[in-house]
C-alpha cells in the first residue's frame, strides 16, 4: 500500500519540482536580479563588487558561484524532464526499499553535479573568449563571428559518432540501469549511476546547450524550445531522426548570419 502511494505521487512530485525551476527562472528573469541569470556584469553591483573585493580571488568566485547557481536551476528545468523514463525505471527497482527516496534523490544529484560541472568550464570558457574580445577590438565589432561559430559547430555536431553514442545511451534507460546497478553500496552507485547518465547526457547535448550563450543564458522562451528539443531526441520514438535535420538548420543558421553580415560589410 505505501509503494503504491509512493508510485502515484513521484510523478507529480518530480514534475512540481521542475515547474517551480521553471517558474524560479521567469520570476529571476524579469526581476531587478535578472543579469545575474545571465551571468553578465556582476561586479558591477556595489553589494557584490564590496564581496568580490573582500575575498580572496573574489572577483572570478563570486560570479562563478551565482553562475552555477543559475545554470543548476536551468539544468533541472530544461534536463530532468528527458530523464523521466531513467528515473521511473530506478524507481520501480527501489520501490520496496525504505531508503528509496534517498536513493533517487542520490541520482538526481548525481546528474546535477555533472551538469553543474559542465556549467564551471563553460562559465571558463566564456570568461576567457570576454577577455580576448576586450583585447582585440576587430572582435568587438564584429562578435557576430563568434555566434555564427558556435551555431555552426553545434550543428556540424549533430552528425558526429560522439553524438549518436551518447544519445543511443540516453535512449536506452532499462540498459543504462542493468549496466551500471548492482544494488552494492547502494547510495554511492545511486549517485554514479545518475553521474553517470549525466556524462551521456553531456556529451550529447553540450553543444546544443552552449547556443544559451548565443541566444542569452536568462532567455526562458530559448530554453524551453531548447528543452523541448533535447527531451524529443532522447524519448521519442522517432527522435534520433530529428538530430540530422536540426544539425542542418544550425549549419543553414550559421552561413545565414555570416552572409548577412559579409553583404552589409560590401554594401555601399
């Protein structure tokens, strides 16, 4: 009887728990506070620039924490949804368990942490193209380069091996488990096992993930499009099919604003 309860209320609960990232990330975006989503001028902020100046290395941490903040609540709103199936499938495994919930919150953390990984090195990333955009003025004026760059390599991505791999993996949840659960020191493999996922889900859709950069970190219309997305190709029948087309349209994209913008260079 408390398994069944639990079965009809994990569900609903996981899919709360999503709304209400999503609902934290419109509210954080139209609120005073929203370029901290965005991970853009922090320090310029008399509270925050007085803390970064008052820590060691501040003026790097402080910006770098708010920003794994955010991109941690993006993850769970745009990620967790694709890994519904996963989470179901270890739930039934775990439903007679009385540590269950521990369990799957384990995963959960599990996968987050990667992400919020993932998000450290492309704060990094960011961090070090800003300053050699600072330092090189023809760069300055024509950033559309560097969007164009990263809208094209997301979609030549698309049709590379590292892609389908990771996303056949994603697609294979009853797999995934048998592979990497033998019920042994259970809470540590609960947290591989969503680290784990994590590194797969990574791998097929960092690249996906970096157009936020492109088309704004703090842009909730961009990332539920970009969410919708990720889960179809990891959970529909027919969305391996949709990774081709898609590298097609971000290639298409890519020339599309270089030619653009090379015709109004030559334009009289």
């Amino acid at each position: 009887m408390k398994s069944a309860r639990h079965q009809s209320l994990f569900l609903p609960l996981l899919g709360g728990a999503v709304a209400v990232a999503w609902v934290a990330l419109w509210v954080w975006e139209g609120s005073p506070y929203g370029r901290y989503l965005n991970h853009g001028g922090w320090d310029e902020r008399a509270l925050l620039a007085s803390i970064c100046r008052a820590l060691p290395a501040g003026e790097v941490v402080v910006p770098m924490l708010l920003y794994v903040g955010g991109w941690t609540l993006m993850t769970a709103a745009m990620m967790l949804p694709s890994t519904f199936p996963l989470l179901e499938i270890f739930r039934r495994l775990v439903a007679r368990r009385g540590d269950r919930a521990m369990l799957i919150s384990l995963l959960v953390v599990g996968y987050l942490v990667v992400w919020s990984g993932f998000g450290i090195v492309a704060h990094l990333g960011d961090w070090l193209l800003y300053e050699l955009v600072i330092d090189h003025p023809w760069l300055q004026l024509n950033g559309w380069l560097l969007g164009a760059g990263i809208i094209t390599v997301a979609g030549v991505f698309q049709f590379s091996s590292l892609k389908y791999r990771c996303l056949d993996k994603c697609r294979a949840p009853l797999g995934f488990v048998a592979q990497h659960w033998q019920g042994r020191r259970t809470r540590a493999q609960a947290f591989l096992l969503g680290a784990h996922h994590g590194l797969y889900c990574v791998g097929c859709c960092w690249a996906l993930m970096g157009l936020m950069f492109v088309v704004g970190m703090g842009n909730v219309g961009w990332m539920l499009a970009l969410g919708a997305v990720m889960a179809v190709e990891k959970n529909v029948a027919w969305g391996r099919r949709l990774a081709a087309p898609l590298g097609i349209v971000l290639i298409a994209w890519g020339i599309l604003i270089v030619t653009t913008h090379t015709a109004m260079a030559m334009s009289p």
